[in-house]
C-alpha cells in the first residue's frame, strides 16, 4: 500500500511510503473529515455515497459536501498524491453500501 493514513499528535497523517527520501516529501495533513474521505476512497466507494454518508454523519446539506470533496481532491493532486487502485474514487460507480 503506498500511501497510509496515520494519527498522532492529534492529526491525521498521509504518508506516502514509497518515497526514497531524498527530497523529502513531507505527511499531508488532513482532518477528521479528509480522514473519512481517504478511507471510503480507499474501500472504493462512489463520490455519491461519500457525499450521502457524510451529509447524514455530520447534518450538512449535499453541497456543502460535494464542495468539501472537490477541495480535498484537489487538495491530493496539488500535494502530488495520484490515484491508485487503492484509492481510486469511483465517479460513476462503486459500494454504495459500505
């Protein structure tokens, strides 16, 4: 698994352990709710049901959420972190039930 969600000190931690260490690519940071995202891409679900599983856990309307996600994936491409199988995030399709 290259890239690996970590929580110490308060945060969670993107690591990306593939890296040789020269230059050093420094954790993405990220918070409770980013955390949440990175694990449902990591199952493969759907944006849909990203957005629908949190608007339900955290009271706020699909919008709100949609813009969330799009933040935060864009976020991951600026810090250079590509999508992988293990964290490929299915527009059109993927466990809506999980």
């Amino acid at each position: 698994m290259r890239y690996q969600l970590r929580y110490a000190a308060g945060q969670y931690w993107l690591l990306d352990t593939w890296q040789e260490g020269v230059p050093y690519k420094r954790p993405l940071t990220m918070n409770e709710v980013g955390a949440d995202i990175w694990r449902m891409m990591e199952q493969g679900c759907s944006q849909k049901h990203i957005v629908d599983v949190l608007g339900r856990e955290y009271q706020v309307s699909s919008e709100v959420v949609e813009k969330d996600l799009e933040q935060f994936l864009a976020q991951l491409a600026e810090f250079g972190i590509e999508e992988t199988e293990e964290n490929k995030l299915s527009l059109n399709s993927g466990k809506e039930g999980i």
